[in-house]
C-alpha cells in the first residue's frame, strides 16, 4: 500500500510529500477528524514513506522494501503505536515515549510513535506529553490522531502541525466500497450516504445490515401519524435502546428528510442518498412544507445531541416523535 492506495484526502497527501521532498518534517503533527475516516491509514503511509529503503520511491513506500514490510507488520523497531487502555491513554504510556526517546533510532532515519485516540489522554499524561514537545527531538516524530480535538489541551494543540481531515465525498466512499469489496453500486452509495463521509463507518454499516433496518424503520415511518399517540409511542420504542442502535436510526431519519428537501428544492433525484426509496421520499417531500422538514431535520439533531448526553433516551426519542411532522 501507499499514498496511491488512500482514497481522499488528497491536499493532506500533498502537503506531506511536499514535505518529505523538502526534507521539512516538524517534530509533531496531530491529525483529527471524524472516525474511522482514514487519519490512522495515512499516518501508517507517512511513517513508511518517511523510513522507506528504495531511493527512487519518489516520496512515496514501495511497500516491498524491509522497512515497509515490518511498518505494515507492526513489527518495525523504531515504529510505535500507542493506543488508550481501557477508556484513557494514562501517564504510563507516555512515560514509555519518553524512555524510548533517549536512545538512538535502531533502523530507521526518524524514530515515530503514532497516538491513536489521542484525546483519551488523561490529565496526567497531557501533561507528560506537553513536556515532550516542549523539548523536541530531530531523530523522533510524534503524530497524534484524534476524533476530538477540542478536549485536547491548547498547549498541545500549538505545538503540532494540525491536519484536519474532512469528511470523504460520497462517491469516494462508494468507489472504495465498489473496488475493495465487489460491492453494486446502488448499495454502495446507500452505505456512503449514511456513512457520513467516512469509509470505517460505511463497512460497519455494511455488517450491520443497516438496509434491512432502513426498509423496516421506513415502512414505520410510513404509517406514524401525529394525532395517534400509540403509534407514535411505537414509532420512538423501534429506535432502540442502544446508543449505536438509535445513532444508527436518527441518521437514516436525518438522510431521509434531507432527501426531501433537496427534492422539494431542486428536483433532482440523482442528488438523493435514498434514491432506491424514490416514491417515499417524494411523498414527503410533497407532503410536508420546506419550513416542516428543516424543523423534523433539527429535532432529529437535537434529539442525537441529547442522547450523547447519556440522559434518558426512551423519552428523548417519544418527545422527538411527538414533535416531528408526518
């Protein structure tokens, strides 16, 4: 694998083999956004090019070479990826960069440690850290990947070169699923629509059946009527009680009102992430006013930001349902 085989995020690619033919690597560089959207993948890349063994790799990993077989591996001496334990990354793990970093690289020109989910940093290991940029070293590079930077110190922050990784356009995603997996192309495009930009999600989606879910949420949706309080009531209870199951549905929710606006206003039905519910989707869009389905769209928002907050979420999810416009 190499830069060529990422799907995306092809000015941050740029950005890093500008670098890498300039020989300007910073000591620190923190890449966030969304999960699962390809931040990892490209670290693992960055580190290969960067200790690749073929001169003429153009800035780029052969992939074939010693030093990118074992970064691929996980087995490389001088590559090392830190990952939370349990639900934090604690002072014990930084303690160990820290311990590392005073030797000599075995094998490699730079010596790169990769934090995952570096926004678990407890307190104490924040600051460990804070230290350790404090004082950088030419011969190690710290790369930190992140879903929430903004629990993050600023002081961290300042000092690493922040790449912020935006959300994958859908038919990149849908290409990926089509090229690596055999994938048609109209499930494709469902599971880039719900994915929210990002290729991970798209996959769990995939395993999850999120389809089947999607017809049975749909054929509910159908028959919910705002003056009958059963099956409204009933209507909220399908959504679940798991936080990943009812995330799951106030996206679909979210993608479906969506739909109809951008049907109500621009006809256009190639622009739809539920082309495959084509005739659902203009029946609401002709049902329901542009007013009704931005209010529908921020009460599903609002609904999700509720429940994140881990407050009660049978009755967030019936107060949504008693609000929206059928």
């Amino acid at each position: 694998m190499s830069f060529h085989d990422i799907y995306g995020h092809e000015k941050k690619i740029e950005i890093i083999q500008k670098a890498l033919a300039q020989q300007r690597i910073g000591h620190a560089y923190l890449f966030s956004g969304i999960p699962a959207v390809g931040k990892k993948t490209l670290a693992k890349e960055f580190v290969k090019a960067l200790n690749c063994g073929k001169e003429d790799a153009l800035h780029d990993s052969c992939g074939e070479c010693s030093s990118c077989r074992k970064i691929q591996r996980g087995i490389h001496p001088d590559v090392f990826f830190v990952e939370a334990d349990g639900q934090f990354i604690r002072i014990d793990a930084i303690r160990e960069i820290q311990e590392q970093m005073k030797c000599k690289p075995l094998e490699a020109r730079r010596r790169v440690f990769v934090i995952d989910d570096a926004d678990k940093m407890n307190d104490q290991a924040a600051n460990a850290l804070l230290k350790i940029l404090e004082e950088p070293s030419p011969s190690n590079i710290l790369i930190l990947v992140a879903a929430r930077p903004y629990s993050m110190p600023a002081t961290i922050i300042s000092r690493c070169q922040h790449m912020r990784f935006n959300p994958l356009r859908f038919d990149t995603v849908a290409k990926f699923l089509v090229d690596r997996t055999g994938m048609d192309n109209q499930r494709a495009l469902l599971l880039a629509g719900l994915s929210g930009g990002s290729i991970g999600r798209a996959m769990e989606l995939n395993e999850d059946d999120i389809v089947a879910y999607r017809t049975e949420l749909l054929k509910l949706l159908s028959i919910t009527r705002r003056n009958d309080p059963f099956s409204l009531i009933n209507f909220a209870s399908f959504l679940g009680q798991g936080k990943k199951e009812i995330k799951q549905g106030l996206n679909i929710l979210s993608t479906i009102f969506r739909d109809a606006l951008v049907l109500k206003e621009t006809q256009k039905n190639e622009m739809l992430v539920n082309q495959d519910n084509f005739s659902f989707i203009s029946t609401q869009a002709a049902r329901l006013s542009g007013g009704q389905i931005l209010q529908n769209i921020a009460l599903v928002e609002r609904a999700g930001d509720i429940i994140e907050q881990n407050v009660n979420k049978s009755l967030t999810l019936e107060t949504m349902a008693f609000k929206l416009n059928y």
